[in-house]
C-alpha cells in the first residue's frame, strides 16, 4: 500500500451524496471481511463524473490518464477487514484508490497501523500484497476475523471507495518507487 499523500479537492460533497446513496440504495453493500462491488449506484453516476475524477486523479499523481480505462473503474463498500491479498482475484492490476467515506477505518499493510482516511485521498494498492482495513489506531494483527461476513451498518464501520484498476507494467515503477 502506498499512501501518496494526495487528495482530490473539491470532490467531498459528492462523494457524501453518492455514500448517503450508497446507504440507501444498497443497505447490504458494506460487510465485514469483505469489499463488495456497489452496482445499482452506476446508474447514479454521470460518465462525465468519472472523466472528471480520472482527470484530476491522475494530475494528482503525475500520471496519464490513460492508464486509467473508464471501463475498470468501480466503485466498493466494505466494513473492517482482516489480513489478506487478493492476487487470485487481480492477478494482473494494481489498484488507485480514492476515499469516498472512510469511517473510523483505515487501510494497513501488515506493518502499519490504521488512521481515518479523509474524503478523497488517493492510494496505490498492491492486491498481491497483505493488506486490511481496520479500525483507527489498530495494526491489521490486533483487528479478530469477523466470520458472519455480516453486513455493517454503522457509518463509522463503513468504508467507501472507488477504484481504478490498472495494469501492472504501467504502475510497477511508481509502486516499486514509494513502497518502504
């Protein structure tokens, strides 16, 4: 995981309306030990939206857009997760995140230990690598497996995001470069 230190201004009162959506529209879209893809909120979101959020996505991270398809953008609801990788899933993708709603958790690695995320920040994911999404103030290790997979319905559990998959070879340096 890298936290790359950058933000979408601007953006927080969108991504507030399409989490209260997201809230409605898919009650059960935020389950414990495990990131769900929000499907009906795509009829909610204009193309133009997404370009928008590409464009200055990548001005943040002095990349190309295009390295970004519109057609792997997604966006994901979660609750706390406990240590993983998802690489039999990804096998071929790094991610960019941006932080919709954040709650009380916070994305970790298997060294670090979590903070609340603000409304925007972007990170680079390696889903070949261990990461979670815990409580702040835990470290991945002190956060127990949820084995209902319950859905979560307090917002401060709840965690928002949309992603952009990206193939590797376009992110490898970058990763390769910020990872500790």
């Amino acid at each position: 995981m890298v936290d790359t230190g950058r933000r979408l201004p601007g953006w927080d009162q969108h991504f507030a309306r399409l989490y209260a959506l997201a809230r409605e529209i898919c009650p059960e879209g935020f389950p414990a030990e495990e990131t769900r893809e929000l499907e009906p909120l795509y009829e909610h979101i204009p193309l133009a939206w997404v370009k928008a959020i590409r464009a200055e996505t990548a001005r943040q991270l002095d990349l190309s857009a295009q390295i970004m398809p519109l057609d792997l953008f997604s966006v994901h609801g979660a609750g706390p997760v406990s240590l993983h990788d998802d690489k039999h899933n990804y096998p071929g993708v790094y991610f960019i995140i941006v932080v919709m709603h954040g709650g009380d958790l916070g994305i970790v690695d298997a060294r670090s230990t979590a903070r609340r995320h603000r409304s925007g920040e972007i990170f680079l994911l390696d889903p070949h690598r261990r990461h979670a999404l815990v409580p702040h103030g835990q470290a991945a290790r002190d956060h127990p497996y949820e084995r209902t997979h319950s859905p979560v319905h307090e917002q401060e559990r709840q965690f928002m995001f949309l992603c952009f998959d990206v193939k590797r070879p376009l992110l490898r340096n970058r990763i390769a470069v910020s990872a500790p």
